[in-house]
C-alpha cells in the first residue's frame, strides 16, 4: 500500500495519503479481528486482511464521492424563495 502510494506518479497530498494509509489500516485491524474465529489458517487469514486492506482506500473514495454528489443534488433541489411575495400555485 505504502509503495503503492510513494510510486504514483499523479501528485498527491499529505493529507490525501495519510487518509488512504488509515482507511486501510482500521480496516484490515477490524477484518483481523472478524475472521479470527473462521478462518484457520494463518496464511489465508493474512491474505484475507491484505485483500481488504488493499481496496478499502477506493471504496472510501467512491463513497465520499457519491455522498459528496448526493449532497450536491439535494442543495440544487431547493429552490429560494423570494421574501414577502407569495408563490402561486
């Protein structure tokens, strides 16, 4: 993940990565601790967590996205109405 991000090419902030690595991070611990119990072997259960890890940056990104652009349709949704005249119906 950390490779990933130091290898990019396009131009990112500090910000930017320092929320992507947490994404990741609190995901793959809260996996970790989710599949303890289910899965036995150690190796599955590690690439189980680096697979979750690993794409939860770009769900995190899709959903602030879609949360951002559902914001943006309900505010052009209200229209202002003029003080002291009554709208017709």
């Amino acid at each position: 993940m950390t490779a990933r991000l130091l290898m990019s090419e396009e131009p990112v902030t500090v910000g930017w990565v320092l929320r992507r690595l947490a994404a990741a991070s609190i995901t793959a611990v809260l996996v970790g601790y989710g599949v303890k119990d289910y899965i036995a072997s150690e190796s599955l259960r590690l690439g189980v967590i680096g697979g979750c890890g690993y794409c939860a940056p770009e769900i995190t990104d899709y959903l602030i996205k879609y949360v951002k652009a559902r914001g943006q349709k309900e505010v052009n949704n209200v229209k202002i109405k003029p003080r002291g005249k009554k709208t017709k119906k």
